[in-house]
C-alpha cells in the first residue's frame, strides 16, 4: 500500500473514532487494527493526522474510546516485547503504537480525571491473556513501561543480533543477558556495537515514548515538597525493571561517546547524514529526567572510598531506590570518568570549535542537558567532582561555561542557562583545587566579546563576571550573589591577577559602593562585603605575585576611603537615594577602561522578540545555597555553625525576587515601601572588612609617593617593580581564617532544577512538538 493510502486509512480511522458516540469494544480488531496494523506512518504524520482538538474530543464525549484505545496500543507494545519482534510488520505496529501514544499521553495527562488512568488496572489485561491471576493486576503504565524496556533491547530491532547465522533460532528475548546488548562501549562496556542507523531510529522512538511517559511532571504545579516523585520514573528506575542497569549504562555510553565531528575528520559531517545526534539528544533528555532526585531528603548517595572490582559494586550501603541514580553514584573507577569527562567536554565546547574552524563540526543544541548532567554527576557522585578537580582537566569544562555565560548574558530567553552555568561553578568553587587549577594560563583564545587580555583562567573567570554584571540584562541580578560567591571562594588560591582583572574587580567595588547603590535595597550591602573579603583574601594569602592587584587597590584608595566615612545620618541617607534618580543605570561601563574586544567575537545579543522561554521558580537566598566552611591549616575544612544575626542582616545576600521582595519589604512600612535608616546603615558599616587594606595603603602610600616624587615617576612599570619587590610580613593584622561557601543540596534548587530541565525539554522538542499547546502547569510558556 502507498504512503498517500496509508495515511488516507489511518486517517479515516480517526474520524471514525471522532464520530463514533458508542463504545467500540475491546475484541473489535477490525477497528482497532486500522490504527496500527496497515500503516505506515511517520511520527509527524500521526501529529498532524491527530489533531489536539480531536483527541480533547473523544477524551470528553466518549472517554471509553479513548481509554480503550490506549489499552489496545499498550497491548501490542506488550505483544512485540514477548514475542521479540521479528518479523518487519510487527516491529512497525511497534513503532505506530508508540507514536500514537506518544501523540495521546500529554492529553491524558492535563486532564486531573484522567492522570490515575494508567496507573489503574485494566480487568483481564493480563500480560498472557489471563493466565496468572497476580500478572492480571498490573497497572497499564507498569505493562507500558516493562514493554518499552524489553523493546530497546530487542535482537534486530534496536540492538544487533549476536546469531552467527540465519540457521540459528532467534533469539529469546527472555533469555538474553541485556547487559551484553549495552548500546556503546564506555562505562562498564567494552565492545563499541557496529553503528547501524536502522536501531538508532528505533532506539530514538521508543525514548522518545519514554520521555512522554515521564513528562507527567510537566502538569503538576511547581511545589515546595519535591518528594512527591514521578510514579512512571519511580517504577522505570527501579528493579522491576530487569534492564535498569544495561539502560542506563546505554543512555550514558551513547553520550559521552559522541562525537559530533564525524568520526574526528573536520567537515565530514558534511558528507554523512548523522543518525547518532537525534538518538543522543533523547539519551541525554532521558538520563536527565530519571536523575531527577531531590539529593538533600536522603542520605546522600556518595561513596566512601572503599570499593574496588566491577564498575558499580555491591558492597556500598543500598542509597537510593531510584537505580539509575544508584549507579551513578557508584561508578569509581578512573578510566570511567576520563571517558564521562572527556566526552562531557568534548560535546560542551562543541559550540566554541564552531567560532574558530567555522562549519567544521556539526553545531550541537543540546549543551543545556549537558550542563544539567554534569551537576547531576557533580552532585550525585563525589568522587567523580575530585576526579575532574583532580586535573587541569575541570578547565575543558570551566572554558566552555564562561563562553555561554558571557554569550547569554543579553538574552532574556537563556535566564536558566545563566542560572545553571553559575550554580556548576559555585559547586567547583567549594573545593580548593578548583582555585588552584585557574592559575593555569589561559591560552587558547576563544574569541567572546571580552577584553583582550594576557593571564590566567582566574582572569577570565573574573572578566566575564564582571562583564556580566555590568552589561548583561535585569534579570540576572540575583546571581550577582552567587557569581561574587564564586570569585570569594577562589581567591585565596589566585597567584597572580592580570592588571585587567584586578581594575575590573575595582571596578565592580566603585559600582557596588556608591551611596544610591548601598542605600536603594536591604541586601546590596552583601556585594561589598564579598568584595572586600575577596581584596583581604588575596593581600593576606597571596600578596607576593599580586603587584597589579595591590596597586589598583593604591590607584583606587578613595574608594575605601569612602566606605570608612560613610555617612549614616538620616540627611545623607536621603540625599544618597536622591542621587538615583539622576542615574537609574545600576552600574555604569564607565571607567572600566574595556578597550577592544577580543578579534572574531560577537557582541551578546539580546532575544529575537517572539521568542519562546519557559519561567523558572525563584532560587534560594545564598545563604539557603550555601554553607560556611573554615579551611583549616592543613587545609582541611570544617563547617561552621550559623551564627545569630541583628535584623535586617541576612547572613549573605538574599537572592532577590521582585514579586516576593515587595511582599517581603512592604511590611517594613505602611507606604509599601523599605525604607533605610541610621541605625541600619550603622548596623552593617561597623562590620566592613577594612582593617587589612587600611593598614596596607597607610604603609604603601607614603612609599609609593616617594618614589613618584623621587623619581618624578609617572610611569606604572617603576611602581609595579617596587611592589612586587614589597613585603607586608610583619605589618598586616593576623590573617583570618578562609571562609569558603559550599554549596548544600537543598530542596529549593531540586524544584528549580525539575523546572528548569523540564522547561528546556518542552521547548528543544519541536518536531513533532510533544507538548506544544497542551496545558502544562510546571511553568509558563512566555514570548520575550
């Protein structure tokens, strides 16, 4: 039959089931068939052969059609998994079932009445027509999924056949060993399976069905309580599922093995139609729903260090129930994490080979799963965060974040990819390691839209932050916190700063402590803090190779200056916020002396107006985020109890929201609005950090001065030789101790990143557009 006939039955099927007022019953083959059994439709031609207001229809008017329907598909999934699909007209009933219920599900999951109906037994739907009573009361989604798993590992269909010739009997699907049918080699596997295109398209529908069934998430408001875990994931990931591990394994190898170049030739990709890149994409979308694991209500799935033997061992406490996150928080072994880390940042920067051999590679859009794995691998498994700390390996990561930050800092609709980027940092910044690996020079010169610049991955880390602080959108500042947080947390650690990054940091210190700036809301304060604390950091613990740095701060000294005589009466308050109205910009890019861009860069661009984003759930104050730790000297760390603070002083910054912050501030007065007064500014000023740099410009100054006056200097080099030959040992106050912010799992960045994920997920899915104008309550759909 022709493809025009086939698509012409299937859809006077539909109509017919539109039209039809009666139930059709269960036995009616006839009927049924003609969804499946003699079409051969592609996934978009079920999309635009069913049409949304059709499936709403039947769902409304004849609910039992509909409910029979998905029985029916359901049991011929089941079907094909037991008998192992071997002839090519049941692997394409296979496939037509799951592109139908692919099409129906988010239908049947926007509407509350429905959401039980596959989690409900279907009376003599046993899994062999009847025969054992207990099989009889499995739920259809439990039957839908078993089937699935069975499928993507079915002999000739989605995995190569081990027969040795067409003699031998086919195999029993029953009896097979997945674990031997594992999709990649990589992690826990060996042997690299012959690419055949044929399985990856199969292998890519059957996720692709998966997905769906897991997206019931997408139509449950956003909740504070991210325990209520998704049922279908649940019962996916857990040993029900004889195939939990050989899948998972599957789901990761075909990731991190992928190599978007074309087998490592620039330009081949040119020459071959990739079938692997749609078949990594649904990997990496399902690996990343299955993790979804709210890490702070459980005892955290991490290692201690004890195991040897297979990739994931036995011999560790249980952990979770969840079994994909299980084995991902088990693999150990050193070979297994070069190849995930090789492969994650091959694909991350997969984008920045794109700048400098333009069109060598195939351009990939699936960083932003990217990301949201490695902070699962990150969180989940804390041997694999001190593997990649281990090595100047973290900077293949480090190099590709900072490039989409720095590249999505204008655009409205890439808010999460922000959000996301920074909290991976803030994570690395935790350990020591990761400052010491930013003195690495940096050299490869992607070109971003930065100052040219001669130093350190700590130059650029801090370039790009202050770039984003001060030329990226309105909306990105609650993650001023986090992104000082990070340059706090490294800076003991930083050898020598670059005279570009050490102005930038000054920079950022005369923008945060401007009067308007302090005075205008309860926590901008916080910034100065972080910043003085990131100046104390260096001069006490790295002051020898820091002569640019110490010598901005000379350049700079009114600054501080400023800070120790601020006012705090209630006139220089008002006159302080006065000034703000005169400059609404928050902070300028005034003398920040940028100079030329780097050569081959684009400027940041703000969204193409219509653009699609999905909203996001507020983050977590800083505070929520993270925890103090005191490193002690033998650089251990220990956390530190929160100590009691005066109100109006959140131990660090409250992450601002602007809906909750004017519900949060309005009741400071009856006007609706925070107001400052003496005794807060007092509050805060007597704490400021500057002990350290005064002592340092009272020694320094004078000196300095004399040489400029000597020498009728006018020249910086002469000034930089005399301080780098200084020395402070003996005149500064003791040193303090580091304080470091750890990240801590919490249940509001579980939520954030469940919206997140999912919102990424709805909006890279566009053809066929699963979810597209359904009504999904975990976020809103919004145009820029």
């Amino acid at each position: 039959m022709g493809g025009a006939d086939s698509k012409l039955n299937f859809r006077k099927a539909v109509i017919q089931l539109t039209t039809k007022t009666q139930p059709v019953e269960a036995t009616d083959d006839a009927f049924w068939d003609q969804f499946w059994a003699d079409t051969a439709t592609s996934v978009q031609d079920v999309f635009a052969l069913v049409p949304a207001a059709e499936i709403r229809a039947v769902r409304e008017e004849s609910p039992s059609n509909l409910a029979t329907l998905c029985y029916k598909a359901v049991e011929k999934l089941v079907q094909g998994a037991e008998s192992g699909c071997h002839t090519e007209k049941e692997r394409q009933i296979v496939l037509n079932c799951s592109r139908l219920l692919t099409r129906i599900l988010p239908y049947i999951f926007e509407d509350p009445d429905w959401r039980g109906f596959f989690w409900s037994t279907v009376p003599g739907a046993g899994r062999g027509g009847g025969d054992e009573d207990d099989e009889n009361a499995r739920p259809l989604a439990e039957s839908l999924l078993l089937a699935v798993a069975d499928l993507l590992f079915c002999p000739d269909f989605t995995v190569q056949s081990h027969r040795r010739s067409a003699v031998d009997t086919a195999e029993d699907i029953h009896s097979i060993d997945s674990c031997e049918y594992i999709w990649e080699a990589g992690v826990g596997f060996a042997h690299s399976p012959q690419p055949n295109y044929i399985h990856d398209l199969n292998r890519t529908e059957l996720l692709k069905l998966l997905l769906t069934c897991f997206s019931e998430a997408m139509y449950l408001p956003p909740s504070s309580d991210s325990s209520n875990t998704n049922p279908w994931v649940q019962f996916f990931c857990s040993t029900e599922n004889r195939h939990a591990l050989p899948l998972f394994t599957s789901l990761l190898n075909v990731v991190c093995a992928y190599d978007p170049v074309g087998y490592g030739i620039p330009y081949n990709h040119l020459l071959f139609s990739d079938y692997r890149e749609p078949l990594v994409e649904e990997a990496a979308q399902v690996l990343i729903v299955t993790l979804d694991y709210d890490s702070s209500t459980s005892s955290s799935p991490t290692v201690d260090g004890t195991t040897t033997g297979t990739a994931m061992d036995d011999v560790d406490p249980p952990g979770p129930d969840n079994l994909f996150v299980n084995y991902l928080s088990r693999i150990h072994r050193e070979e297994d994490f070069q190849f995930i880390l090789k492969g994650v940042a091959r694909l991350l920067s997969n984008p920045l080979v794109q700048t400098y051999l333009p069109n060598s590679a195939k351009k990939i859009q699936f960083h932003q799963e990217l990301l949201v794995l490695f902070w699962k691998l990150c969180d989940f498994n804390k041997k694999f965060l001190f593997f990649v700390l281990k090595s100047s390996d973290v900077l293949d990561i480090l190099v590709p974040i900072l490039y989409f930050l720095n590249d999505a800092r204008a655009d409205q609709s890439r808010v999460g990819l922000m959000h996301i980027g920074v909290f991976i940092l803030l994570l690395l910044s935790g350990e020591r390691n990761f400052g010491v690996r930013l003195n690495k020079p940096y050299s490869v010169r992607v070109p971003m839209d930065i100052p040219v610049f001669t130093g350190t991955h700590a130059d650029l880390l801090i370039i790009v932050f202050h770039k984003i602080i001060t030329s990226g959108h309105q909306r990105l500042q609650p993650l001023f916190d986090c992104l000082l947080t990070i340059i706090v947390n490294v800076s003991p650690y930083l050898k020598s700063l670059s005279m570009v990054a050490a102005n930038k940091l000054l920079h950022l210190l005369e923008a945060f402590s401007t009067t308007w700036f302090l005075f205008s809301a309860i926590q901008n304060h916080h910034l100065v803090f972080f910043l003085l604390e990131v100046f104390n950091n260096i001069i006490q613990y790295q002051f020898d190779g820091n002569s640019n740095l110490v010598y901005a701060v000379i350049r700079k000294r009114n600054v501080f200056h400023q800070l120790a005589n601020l006012p705090t009466d209630s006139q220089s308050i008002q006159k302080g916020l006065q000034r703000k109205k005169k400059s609404p910009e928050p902070i300028s890019r005034t003398n920040s002396q940028d100079g030329a861009s780097m050569e081959g860069s684009r400027p940041a661009a703000p969204a193409e107006p219509g653009t699609l984003k999905t909203s996001l759930v507020a983050t977590p104050g800083i505070d929520k985020l993270t925890e103090k730790s005191q490193v002690s000297e033998d650089g251990t760390m220990r956390s530190l109890e929160p100590e009691p603070l005066p109100e109006g002083n959140p131990p660090s910054a409250e992450v601002s929201h602007p809906q909750r912050d004017r519900r949060r501030l309005s009741s400071a007065s009856s006007s609706g609005q925070w107001t400052p007064t003496p005794d807060w500014v007092m509050s805060w000023k007597s704490k400021l950090p500057l002990q350290t740099i005064m002592r340092l410009l009272q020694v320094l100054v004078p000196q300095v001065e004399k040489i400029c006056i000597d020498k009728g200097l006018t020249d910086e080099s002469e000034i930089l030789k005399f301080l780098q030959h200084g020395t402070l040992v003996g005149l500064l106050p003791v040193p303090h101790p580091i304080l470091i912010r750890k990240y801590q799992a919490n249940s509001g960045t579980a939520m954030w990143f469940r919206t997140y994920m999912w919102g990424v997920i709805y909006l890279r899915n566009v053809d066929p557009p699963i979810w597209y104008d359904t009504d999904v309550k975990l976020f809103e759909i919004q145009r820029v």
